[in-house]
C-alpha cells in the first residue's frame, strides 16, 4: 500500500489568516500609523518638491502613448507657407 502525501495549503492568504499573519499585519499597521504621525510635518514639508519632481517625470514618461513630438504631418504645413 502506498502512502500519498497531504495535499499543501501554503501561499500567502493562508499565511494571513494565521493568528502569525494576522499579529504581523496588525503591527504593521499600528507601526505604519505611528511613523505617519510622528513624521507628518517632514512628509507635508516635502509634498511640494514632490509635485514639482512629478511634472518632468511625467512629461518623459507619459509622452510614449501618443508617439511624441516627431509624429506630426509637416508636408501640408510647408507647402501652404510656400504659397
């Protein structure tokens, strides 16, 4: 008679629903929270300079989807500026 093995639970939502997973996200949160508290007048501070940093990084990343700024038809623009 051959013996086969228990099927695995394992993954992660199994972990998180143990009494270790749910310990472990609870004090993440409360940690979380404290740092925000403690920190809240370095993370405001800083809020501005993270705006203006978000502008150019969105000029170069964004401008893929729409294929740039050499995608324009200039033919029929120059030949109406030659007339």
């Amino acid at each position: 008679m051959t013996m086969t093995p228990p099927p695995q639970r394992g993954g992660l939502g199994d972990w998180l629903l143990s009494r270790t997973g749910l310990a472990t996200a609870v004090a993440v949160a409360i940690l979380a929270f404290l740092i925000a508290t403690g920190h809240r007048a370095h993370l405001l501070g800083a809020l501005p300079y993270l705006l203006l940093l978000a502008c150019p990084l969105m000029h170069l990343f964004m401008h893929g989807g729409h294929g740039g700024h050499g995608s324009h038809d200039d033919t029929q623009h120059d030949r109406q500026t030659r007339e």
